[in-house]
C-alpha cells in the first residue's frame, strides 16, 4: 500500500529529527489505515505507539482520537471492558473539547461494544445519542449508520414496528450519499 509506505518514510524521518509531532501522526495514520484494512493486531500495534507519544506530549486530540480507535479495536477483538474504558476515555476528551463529530464518534463505538455485551438498553441509549448529534452536525453517514444500529436492536427486541423507520430512514439517506 502506497500510503503506508508514505506514512513510513514520514515516521521514519520523524524519529531520526526527534519530532515527536510528526511521528504521533505517522503512526496514528498507519495505524487507521491497518484498521480500515480490518488487520486489526498491526492496527493495535500502532495505535499503542502512538498513544505513548501522543500522552509523552499530552495532545488531547490525538489522545480522543487514538481512545476511540482502541475501542474500536479492542471491541473487534471481543475485550469489551478494555473497549468500554478507552471508548469512554474518548468520550471525555471529545465533550471536553467540544467536538460533536467525534462525540458521535465516541457514542457509536460505546453503542457498539454495549451490543457485543448484548446489553441492548445501553446500546439504544448510546446510538440514540449518536443519532441525535449526527443529525445536529449534518453528519449523514454518522445519521445512516446510528439508524441502522437502532432498527437492529428494536429488530433484536422483535420490535419491528419501530425497527423498520429506522432502517427506512437508513435507507433514505444511504441512497443520498
């Protein structure tokens, strides 16, 4: 993958100058590229990395950023109080800073990991709130994504005439985007 190799050249020449700043990025965009590509344990591995520089230089940012990623990814590998405490890290640091894009963020991946713990009243609480937000931020793809997570759990509770807007509206908005 050509931007792997990129970001590694750039991590590179980031350590050799010592610029902490650098390799946080470096690192952080390697290790979502690995996520996106679900190799999930390279992903791990650099998301740790950057999470030691990015606490070295107290960058709450990248901190909010690299948690949610950790949640994700522990969440993937089934650890889900390691995904709940990362992911309510994140949470923490994106109200702080006021961030609604990366609230919503936060509150999928709480919703998601409250799902793999089949605590459905948690999950719907959580993807509510993310719905709620991707609505407020214009954030259709957050919109369509916390739609069908909220059709599942009513569809889970055999719920299904409240399901069904959900993914409707799901729908809607994929066909938009």
């Amino acid at each position: 993958i050509k931007a792997i190799d990129y970001y590694q050249k750039s991590l590179n020449l980031g350590e050799q100058k010592k610029i902490d700043e650098a390799i946080l990025v470096a690192l952080g965009n390697i290790g979502a590229i690995y996520i996106t590509m679900g190799q999930n344990k390279k992903a791990l591995e650099y998301q740790l990395r950057s999470l030691s520089i990015a606490q070295k230089i107290n960058n709450e940012n990248k901190l909010a950023s690299i948690y949610n990623n950790l949640s994700l990814l522990y969440n993937n590998f089934g650890d889900y109080n390691k995904s709940l405490e990362y992911g309510k890290k994140s949470l923490a640091i994106y109200q702080k800073m006021k961030s609604v894009n990366g609230i919503c963020s936060a509150y999928g991946n709480l919703g998601n990991t409250y799902m793999g713990l089949n605590n459905l009243d948690e999950a719907l609480v959580n993807f509510i709130k993310n719905n709620e937000l991707a609505k407020e931020a214009e954030n259709p793809y957050e919109e369509c994504t916390s739609s069908m997570d909220i059709g599942e759990i009513y569809f889970k509770r055999k719920q299904y005439n409240l399901a069904i807007p959900y993914y409707l509206k799901a729908e809607k908005i994929a066909e938009e985007i």
